[in-house]
C-alpha cells in the first residue's frame, strides 16, 4: 500500500506541475499579445502626423533618383530580361546588378591552368540591360566549377586561374562590347554565400586582392569601377579590412557596397550616417570612395508584403528616404523566380510575377513607376511625419508634384495630410490625385494669395502622386 500511496501522490504531483507550467505558458501568450497591443497603442499615440509645407519657388537641385537602380538575384538559370523588355524600360532603371554570372551563364570552361571563355550566353542578358537603357553592375560571383576547390561557394584551386576569370571578364564586358562606367563588384554576400571572413584560411581579402590583380591587367577597356564587399548587412570590421587593404597595399577600391534588409525605413537612411563616419578614419579614401546599398527590401527572407501594399508603401518611403543621402540603392529584385509549389504569389522579392504567371506587375512595381513620374527640379519640403514620407518637384510643364507613402509597419495608420504650397502665381488650377493602385481623383483650387491649401486622405501602405497644374 506504501507503494501504490507513492505513486498516487507522484502522479498527482506531476499533474499539479503540469498545470502550473500551462498556465504560465497561456499567461507568457496573453502577455505577448497585450505587448504588442500596448506596443501599437504607443507607436500610433507616439508618431507625428505630416503637415507637408512647399514653395513653389524654392528649388534645391536636380531631383536624384536612387531608385533607378535594380538588381536580380539567382531565380532561373540564363535568366533573361527580353520577356519583360517593356516593364523594366517603364522604370528607367540606370544600372542594373546582376550575380551568379559565372554558375548561371556558363562562362568558364576547361581545366585549372588551361581554361576556355564562352560568354555567349552572358551576351544576351548584357543587350537585354542596354536595350532597356541601363548599364551592367556585375557582382564577380560565383566561382566557376571548373576552377572551384569545392563547390560554386568555395575558394579557387588557383588564385591565378581567378585572376584570369576576372580579368576577361572585364576586357569583354568594358572592352570587346565597349560598355563604359560598368562597376564590378567583388562576389555576392560573402559573409552568407561560402562563409568568407576578412581572416583567416577563407579570407575575402585574398579573393578581394586577386580579383583586383585580374582586372588591373584588363587591357583595351572603357573607364570602369571596381570594389566590393556586397555583405548581408554593414559591418564596421569588414569595411575598416578593405579600407586598410586599399590603404595600406594600394589596392583599388572605388566603392563599398553592403544589402540591408529592415522593416524600419530610418535604417538605410542611419547606414549612411554611420557609413560616412567610419569613412573619416581614412582621408585618402573620403573624397572619392562610392558608398552603395546593392539590394535593399524590407525583408531578406519570403514575405507576403512583396506581394502587397505592404512593399509598394516601404519601397517609395525608403528610396523617399534615401535621396539626397543614398549614391546608388539597388531595388532587390526585378522579377520572382518560379515557386516548387506552382503558386503564382509566393513572398519572392520580385517586382513582377515569373513569365509562367504572366510577369504581373506587383504594387511595389507600380509605385515604383509612380514615384519615378516625378519632376527633375527638386522642391524644398517641410512637415513630413511619423509614418508619411513625402517628396516634391516641378517638372518640365511647371506643374508642382509631390509623391507621398504612408508606411505603416502594422497596416493600421490613416491620415489625412494638409498640403500647403506657398509662392503660387494667381490663379485656376488642377489637383490630380494619382494613387499606386490606379485610382485618380480630381479637384478645382484656385490661388489668389500666393498660397494653395489641398490635403489627401491616406489609407494604411498607400503611395499618391499629387500633381498640382494650373488650367
């Protein structure tokens, strides 16, 4: 009886602890969703409303368009841009990165020390990009299997045999097809793709070096830049190892490029502070050293807001962002590749659906097109928010246009934004309300005062292209 009297009270005790320990779990729940209720209570009580401010007289510059920049990863292998020529022109991208040139195109053939170059295929993704009227921007990545001592990720057998690969690279690309101002950036990722460390036995440094050796020996070529890292994100220690590389062994380095991918759409605007910081540290490079943000989104793994509102209203708040402060951003990426499981949206970065599915315009796509409808000379704006990011010029005809996006992270924020443009000649005119999802309204002002009050209501991850034209 002691016996049974035993395990009664261990089963029960075990039941009672069991219990406890669901409880705390259903209470740990509880407590989660209240955090991120308070915590959205507090983001919206906490956030500034825009008040957007502009006069039509003050021009501060060519408008800068960092988002003319876009980049395709490796989705299909030969991947071409032909099947969408007329969607990518409709951006007026200025250069366009791709990757996996050496595993995806089959440049590189033959053996270690007697290798063989076929860049036919190559060829015809480089007169997609100048038939849309962009420049290449070609990551040297990744290592051809006939030279690798592994895998596509994995160091050459011979550095040598690397040189060379780089080295006709670039004597076919800016010499035998005389394509001027090509940027060539040294591998993808390195951090991720093959586990390179600026130390050690697989030390991007001396990838790095003999890549620069290769294409210091380029002959017969147009005027090029050269420079890397292309890391997951910025890392202070892997710019002050190529910073001291160039400094201390004269090697070049045009530009330094890093991928940032962050919900929040203060962040690229922070790398660049930070950036240009570090950047103090080296006066020889300062004057001269291009900083690039070569594929940026709001997230680096699948995510539904690629497909969505969610992406258009992230994409134009942070290229908004970036003006004046970004030199180059690259949109990642152009187009999805094809889902195993045969879904047409499946969270791929894509600014258009694959070919199988029509290659659909998303909405990132078509507020991309949107904010690129915006005027050369740049505006003076005032009173952005919290969640509303905005943008101002005057195009060619003297219209007065001002992009908006209200990006919120939680998909919950409306507003309705006063815009108030100062300067105006006396007048009629016409305000068009241009939104990203094809929507257009339109109202009477008149201006007798120099001054025009408007105002647009913003629904939650919404872009509108506001165009102010006097009859």
């Amino acid at each position: 009886m002691r016996v049974t009297k035993y395990r009664r009270r261990n089963r029960l005790k075990l039941i009672f602890q069991g219990m406890i320990v669901l409880g705390l779990v259903v209470v740990a729940l509880v407590g989660a969703l209240q955090i991120k209720v308070v915590r959205e209570f507090f983001s919206e009580a906490s956030g500034e409303p825009a008040n957007i401010k502009v006069s039509a007289t003050k021009v501060v510059g060519v408008m800068p368009r960092p988002w003319r920049n876009l980049a395709q990863g490796g989705e299909d292998h030969a991947w071409r841009i032909q099947p969408i020529t007329n969607q990518v022109r409709a951006l007026h991208p200025t250069y366009i990165r791709i990757d996996h040139i050496y595993d995806f195109y089959d440049i590189v053939g033959g053996s270690p020390g007697n290798l063989t170059f076929d860049f036919s295929k190559l060829d015809g993704l480089l007169d997609d990009i100048a038939a849309v009227g962009a420049t290449p921007y070609i990551s040297l990545s990744y290592m051809p299997p006939a030279i690798s001592s592994g895998s596509i990720i994995d160091p050459p057998q011979n550095y040598a045999d690397w040189e060379l690969v780089v080295q006709r690279t670039i004597e076919h690309i800016s010499g035998a097809r005389g394509t001027a101002n090509v940027y060539y950036e040294v591998w993808n990722e390195p951090d991720l793709f093959g586990g390179w460390k600026y130390y050690g036995d697989r030390n991007y440094i001396t990838l790095y070096n003999a890549s620069a050796r290769g294409a210091a020996r380029a002959t017969g070529v147009k005027p090029y830049k050269f420079g890397g890292a292309a890391t997951t994100a910025l890392y202070k220690n892997w710019f002050d190892a190529l910073a001291k590389n160039a400094v201390n062994n004269r090697v070049r380095f045009d530009f330094f490029s890093w991928h940032r991918y962050d919900h929040s759409i203060d962040r690229y605007r922070d790398d660049m502070t930070e950036v240009r910081t570090w950047l103090k540290a080296y006066p020889t490079l300062e004057p001269s050293l291009e900083l690039h943000i070569t594929e940026w989104g709001h997230d680096s793994e699948n995510h539904s807001g690629y497909d969505n509102n969610y992406g258009a209203a992230h994409t134009v708040a942070g290229a908004i962002e970036m003006v004046g402060v970004v030199e180059r951003a690259f949109v990642f990426e152009i187009q999805d590749g094809k889902d195993p499981k045969g879904e047409k949206l499946w969270g791929r970065w894509g600014l258009l659906t694959h070919n199988d599915f029509g290659a659909t315009a998303k909405p990132r796509y078509n507020a991309l097109k949107l904010l690129d409808k915006i005027g050369n000379q740049r505006l003076q704006l005032l009173g952005k928010g919290s969640w509303v990011k905005a943008l101002a010029a005057k195009n060619n005809q003297g219209d007065i246009q001002i992009v908006l996006s209200n990006f919120d992270v939680y998909g919950k924020h409306t507003e309705a934004v006063p815009i108030t443009l100062t300067d105006m000649p006396s007048g009629s005119y016409t305000v068009t309300r241009e939104f990203h999802n094809g929507q257009l309204q339109s109202t009477a002002a008149s201006v007798s005062d120099g001054t025009l009050v408007t105002n647009v209501h913003l629904s939650p991850n919404t872009v509108v292209l506001v165009t102010i034209a006097k009859k």
